[in-house]
C-alpha cells in the first residue's frame, strides 16, 4: 500500500466514530436526500440485483441501498478503512439488513471481484480521495456486468459565483472547525475540505468517465451544484 493510501485509511479510521454525526450536521441532513436521489437511480425494487457500494465507509449509502432493495439482492461493501467497516456492520445489524450486506475490506483501486461481477456499482464521496482517480474508475467498470450502472455521488464547488463563495468560504474556515468540535481532528477536515475544493469540475469529470471507458453520462446538480449525481452505463 502506498503511503497516500495508508493516510487516508489512518484518516478515516480515525474520525470513524464522529464521522457520522460530521456528516448529518455539517449537510443539515440533506446528505440523506442527496442519498435518496441516487438511490432512486441504482436500485430496481422488484428484481434481484448484486449491488457494489464503493468507499463505504459507515454505510449510511449501503444500508439505504439494501432497505430500499428487492429483498434478494446483495449489497457489497468496501472500504480501506476497518474502523468504518465496523461501524457499518453495527449499523446493518440494528438496522435488521445485515442478512443483505457483505462486507469487506478492500482497495478501490484493485477490487478483488471478478469482471462482469455486479449490476450497479455505487460510490458516495468517495471518488475524490483515490489515489488514481482513473484506475478506480476502470475496476469499477471492470467488475460491471455488460450494460450495468455507475451511479455516482460527490461533492463539488457550485458554478454560481455567490453559491461558489460561500461555498468556499464554509470549506476553509467552518467546516474544519465542526470537525474539530465533533471529533477532535481538525487537520483531517481541513483535507477533506481541500479534496473538496480540487475534485474536477462536471464537463472535466464527465470526460473522465468517458475517457475510462463508462458511456451514456448524465450529471444532475443538487443542492444548488453543492453536490453532484453521475449516472453512467457500462
């Protein structure tokens, strides 16, 4: 494992506990929403579907996935962060779904599933922490059965130059500050923040999608451009 990655799985174990509560606060829960638009996306409620939930993380997005889910599908977790995972098994177990989930430590980048494995894979705020944002892309559409659906969440700096201010604004100097409060790390959201501010724009990243093989790309802003739902096919 290289030493960005073994940062980022130090990071998110770390603020694990907090990262939940971060999450809820920081987006007055409107991530619920954002989660629910891309739920409506992903999953068929009448027929069985193997569900591929990257970056996991506490899985607020794989348990939404497997409740709203025809009852024989399967949802897969992964996740470089054990700590989070724990959580999210936690989580699956008071949420009466853990019979859905499987979970699994793994690396985005080099998924250990077989070629045309799922038939949606999904990612919430997570893509812009890969180290090689092109090559998670390319396992992704690797494990993808012929036709099956990326749907993607991630946040983004929106176009409208006053939404764009405070936008950045509340990135440098707030949101670190309620990380800090909430879980005593304040450099980590300082990084999350950051990670915010440097993802891609929507033109850029949807040639990105196009250039790692994905096709039929559609971006939906939410929230004002605050946050972003990609849908692509195999």
């Amino acid at each position: 494992m290289t030493p960005k990655k073994d940062n980022i799985k130090k990071l998110f174990n770390e603020i694990s506990e907090g990262y939940d509560l971060f999450n809820h606060v920081t987006t007055l829960n409107i991530d619920k929403r954002w989660r629910k638009k891309a739920i409506r996306r992903a999953v068929d409620r009448t027929n069985p579907q193997e569900i591929l939930d990257v970056a996991c993380g506490t899985g607020d997005f794989t348990i939404a996935i497997a409740k709203a889910a025809c009852p024989e599908s399967r949802v897969t977790g992964v996740d470089i962060a054990a700590d989070m995972l724990a959580r999210l098994r936690k989580k699956a177990r008071e949420a009466h779904v853990e019979k859905m989930i499987r979970v699994e430590t793994g690396d985005a980048e080099a998924l250990r599933f077989a070629d045309a494995t799922f038939d949606v894979v999904c990612i919430a705020f997570g893509v812009r922490n890969f180290e090689n944002r092109e090559k998670g892309l390319r396992e992704m559409l690797r494990v993808l059965k012929p036709d099956g659906k990326l749907v993607l969440l991630e946040l983004s700096v929106p176009s409208n130059f006053v939404a764009r201010w405070l936008f950045k604004f509340y990135l440098v100097h707030i949101l670190p500050w309620i990380g800090g409060a909430l879980t005593g790390n304040k450099a980590s959201y300082r990084y999350l923040a950051a990670s915010v501010r440097a993802f891609p724009g929507p033109d850029t990243f949807k040639q990105i999608l196009k250039n790692s093989g994905f096709r039929h790309i559609r971006q939906k802003p939410l929230s004002f451009g605050v946050c972003r739902l990609y849908t692509a096919k195999k």
